[in-house]
C-alpha cells in the first residue's frame, strides 16, 4: 500500500477548502497545490515520511494497517482522523486523513513519550506476512522518520494548528 507520505499542518481554512470540493479533486489539489505551496513557502509546517508511514502506522497501532484506531492516541497520528479521501474501492489511489488541533494536541503528547524501545516493540508486531520489507534495516528507517516527526508534532500542537497526513498509492 506504501507510497510517499506527507505530513501538513495547515489552519482550519484548508481543512474547510478540501471538504467543500468534490472528492474526486482533493487529491490533485494537494499534489499540485497544497503541496506546492508549502514545501515552498512553510517547509516548517511539512513533515515527509517518505514510504515510513505504513511501519510506523503499524508500530503505533497493534501491528495492522487500519483506519480505525479506536481510542489509541498515537494511532491517530498517521491514518487516524477524520478520512478525507480513501475509502479501499473507488477511492483508494490515494490517503487524506485530517486531525484536530486537540487531536493534534494527545498525539505529540503520547508520541513524544515513546522511546525507541517502546517503538520497536511496537514495530516487531506487524506481520512480515501483511508488510514484507519488515527487517532491522526497515525498522531503523521507520524509527528515524518517527523521531524526526515528534518536532513537526510540536510544532503543530502548539501553534493550534490542524494536520493532514496524505500518501499517494
């Protein structure tokens, strides 16, 4: 399922632009847009996971790659939320999931207290079977990117804003 993954902190405005287009158009407008905008203009609100993202959803949850994280905070941080786009049929080409700022808020606070430990233990319950490119190197990678991520967290918790997650397929 992995393809590139993009974390945006963004003000509620965009948030209300992409659930007033239509579906089918939420994805353009962040490939050639959204992205454009704020890889440019606010490096400091991006965060890119690279294809780290399905690893680290899976370490941060039960070891799956699900949507529905029930109450697990540090689920929330990549395919939690409120999905935007995605829905495993006519939309599956692509992910947007959208998180609160209060969201935002419990998920830099959960993310930041994980240790490398704690992430590993969680990254050695994803089946090699569902996610064949588990090994040590993997694990490293995908532990990177999350220890690279807690300061974009930060950022975003306290200046209230909202993120995105999105990944194309």
């Amino acid at each position: 399922m992995s393809g590139s993954g993009v974390l945006f902190a963004v003000e509620k405005d965009e948030i209300n632009k992409l659930k007033n287009m239509r579906l089918s158009e939420r994805p353009e407008y962040i490939s050639s847009e959204l992205e454009e905008i704020y890889f440019e203009e606010y490096p400091e609100r991006t965060c890119e996971l690279d294809v780290s993202w399905d690893a680290m959803h899976r370490a941060l949850t039960d070891g799956s790659l699900c949507f529905d994280v029930g109450q697990n905070i540090a689920g929330l941080a990549i395919l939690g939320g409120e999905e935007l786009y995605y829905d495993g049929e006519d939309h599956d080409d692509y992910i947007i999931s959208a998180k609160t700022p209060d969201q935002v808020k419990s998920i830099y606070n959960v993310l930041s207290g994980i240790s490398d430990a704690e992430f590993k233990r969680g990254y050695k319950k994803i089946d090699p079977e569902e996610y064949p490119s588990k090994d040590n190197e993997d694990m490293e990678y995908t532990l990177e990117y999350f220890r690279d991520s807690i300061a974009f967290w930060r950022f975003a918790a306290e200046h209230g804003y909202w993120v995105l997650f999105t990944a194309d397929q």
